[in-house]
C-alpha cells in the first residue's frame, strides 16, 4: 500500500478495481468508487503454480450473514451489514474468493505502492474466479460508497478489529492451521516480500508454496465471510 495506515480502503487496494474512466491516479486521491476497468493485458502472465485459487470457492456464504452469526459485529459492522445487505447476500463463494485471493497474494503490492503491478494481480484473482466478479464490484463499490462514518473509523481500524475478532472465533481453526505450518508461514513470508505481480503470484511455485497458499487462503476466505464489507469501507 501507499500507507496501510492512512488511506482509505479504496486505496489500499487501489488500481485493478480503481475508477479508470475517471480518474488516471489511485483511488485515494480521486474520493470515489471501484469500477473496475477492463482486464490489464496479459494480466494472467507470469509465475503461479497453482492457476486457480486455492480456496474453498464453491463454500456459499454471505458476510452479512456469517457476521450476524458471530454475534461480534461491531457499530460500524452493523452500519455497513444494513448499507450493502443486498450485496452481501449475492456475495457468493466465488466472490468471497476474489477477495480472498486479493488478501492473499496481492497485499503486498499495496504496501509497497505498486499500483500497476497490483492492479495485474487483482485482475489475475478476478479472472481466477469469474463467476464473482460482478458480485465482488458492487459489494466493493457499495461498501466504498457507504456514509458509515461514524461509527465506523479511517481504515484500517474496522477491518483489522474484524479481522482479529474473526480469527479468535469463527475462523480460528484456519488461523491455528496456518500458524502450525511451516508451509503456510513460508508463504507468507515470501508474499509479504514480493515486489511484483509474477512474483507473488509465484509464491505457490512448489509444493510446499502451494500447500502453504491453500492454508493461508483458506483462513482469508473465512475472514472473508466476516468481513468483505468493513475491507472496502473508506
């Protein structure tokens, strides 16, 4: 990212679902919503042993729902949950999954602020699963639209405590799971390091990155369910 810790969501995970009809620099300096630009050419080149995600995609589950379920949604959840329950509910597996693999292979192109090359990787996750595309825009566009501030805070507050929560309660067997592994934690320091698309996505290159990807994003996806919503408030 630019800075994690200072922009909006939009921006965190800016260009491949950046709004390029109206705005030729990241999402963060334009103020406005995720529509995505057609696919970046050749966005699927390069690394990546594992073609598709290797999460659970065919796993139905809304983050409206899943959050309820908890019973740990917060003020802001609750706020973002009532703004986009529709997109919540058509969120599907295969939209979990887009963001999911968005949170798994991508993040790092955002910390470092390598917009062009985290806008291939997020087309590679959207053409991994595109049967979720559609779904995963207008939750993305919905949540960045959403006038929840208060009780929601600049990101990332709301989506770390969700996340955080979420892996102490509904999906802290997947987060125990990748803790465990030593495959899991490899991976995870290699996309935590990698500085390009081709790179990251050839994290899962080997058996042991491919095994350590599937646990990884396994945990994402779950976080995904609780979620989705408060990762694309601004």
């Amino acid at each position: 990212m630019l800075s994690r810790l200072s922009l909006p969501r939009a921006g965190v995970l800016g260009l491949g679902l950046a709004i390029a009809a109206l705005c030729s620099v990241p999402l963060a300096s334009c103020g406005g919503g995720a529509i995505l630009p057609p696919p970046l050419p050749d966005a699927g080149a390069g690394g990546g042993g594992g073609g598709g995600s290797t999460a659970s995609a065919t796993a139905s589950v809304s983050a409206s729902a899943t959050s309820t379920g908890t019973g740990m949604v917060s003020a802001c959840g609750q706020c973002a949950d009532a703004t986009c329950s529709a997109e919540e509910a058509a969120c599907d597996g295969e939209c979990l999954a887009i963001q999911a693999c968005l949170e798994t292979v991508c993040f790092n192109l955002s910390m470092i602020g390598a917009m062009a090359e985290e806008g291939q990787c997020q087309v590679k996750c959207q053409s991994d699963h595109p049967d979720g595309k559609d779904h995963h825009v207008a939750l993305v566009n919905c949540a960045n639209s959403a006038k929840c501030s208060p009780p929601c805070t600049f990101f990332p507050q709301d989506y770390d405590a969700c996340k955080s929560a979420a892996s102490k309660g509904t999906c802290q067997s997947q987060s125990q799971a990748c803790k465990d592994s030593n495959d899991c934690q490899t991976y995870k320091d290699c996309v935590s390091t990698c500085t390009t698309q081709k790179d990251c996505i050839a994290c899962d290159d080997t058996p042991s990155g491919f095994a350590g990807r599937k646990l990884l994003e396994a945990f994402e996806l779950c976080v995904a369910g609780e979620c989705a919503a408060e990762a694309w408030l601004p």
